[in-house]
C-alpha cells in the first residue's frame, strides 16, 4: 500500500512499547486507525474551522506525535513554522517520519527534518486542552480498536 505522510517508505518499525497498543505493529497501521479517530475535537482550537474528513490530519500534530512516543519510542521534533508555532514530527529506530505531514498539502514539499528543536510532552501538555485533546485522541484509538477485536 502506499502512503503519503512523510517517511512512509521507512516507517516500519516495530512498536517499542507493544503493550500500549497490542494490535498497532507499524507507524503505517497507526496511520490507517488514527484515519477513522482524528476529529474536529481532537484538532488544535485555532485551525478547528477548517478541520474536515477530507483533511484530518489538520491540526493534530503535537497529540499525535506523543502518541507515536508512546508506541514507537524515539523522540518528537518540532520544525519552526515562522508564527511561534511548531509543527511535531517523529524520529524512533532511527526512523524519520511525519504521520500529520499531509495537513499542509503542497507546501509539505517545503518542510525540513533536520536540525530542529526537541519538543517535550511536558511543555506541550502545559497546556490543558492539548492534554485533553491528546487523552481523547488515545481514548478514540482505544475503542477503535478494540471493535475490531
């Protein structure tokens, strides 16, 4: 199957913590359950107005990439977007990729994935919406799967 997140090619992985989510083997699985979960509730409050089916990755960059962290391991990046605002990514076995990356349509051609500040889940989860949106997000996932048991 073919993806269009940056660093899908590369993106397979095995999950460092299996036991968080038992049936997600690879960064492109949890791509393929979190198309069925992302939502307008999950999106940053900023670009909520313009949150659609037919974009869902808009807006669920930070929730989504600690998330990853906490399936895949590694460590969360953040490439500086000019308005004080940073775009997350992910980098785990040595593996760069960006599950969020198709939000920005075109211009994702002109993301960079190098040489970017780390991002800690501390300092975003500061923020108490974006630690209910990352709750709901896993809480989502959760049931998602679960009724494919």
């Amino acid at each position: 199957m073919s993806y269009a997140f940056y660093g899908w090619e590369t993106a397979t992985i095995p999950p460092a913590q299996p036991d968080n989510f038992p049936s997600i083997r690879s960064p492109q699985e949890l791509y393929d359950a979190l198309r069925t979960v992302w939502c307008a509730e999950t999106c940053a409050p900023r670009m909520r107005k313009d949150w659609s089916p037919e974009n869902p990755t808009l807006g669920q960059c930070s929730i989504t990439a600690f998330l990853v962290q906490d399936i895949f391991g590694g460590r969360v990046y953040g490439i500086p977007l000019g308005d004080g605002n940073y775009h997350l990514y992910n980098v785990a076995a040595g593996r760069c990729f960006d599950l969020t990356s198709e939000q920005f349509g075109e211009k994702a051609r002109n993301l960079v994935y190098e040489n970017n500040p780390e991002q800690f889940r501390e300092i975003h989860f500061a923020k108490a919406e974006k630690r209910a949106r990352y709750e709901l997000l896993r809480e989502r996932l959760r049931r998602s799967l679960a009724g494919r048991a």
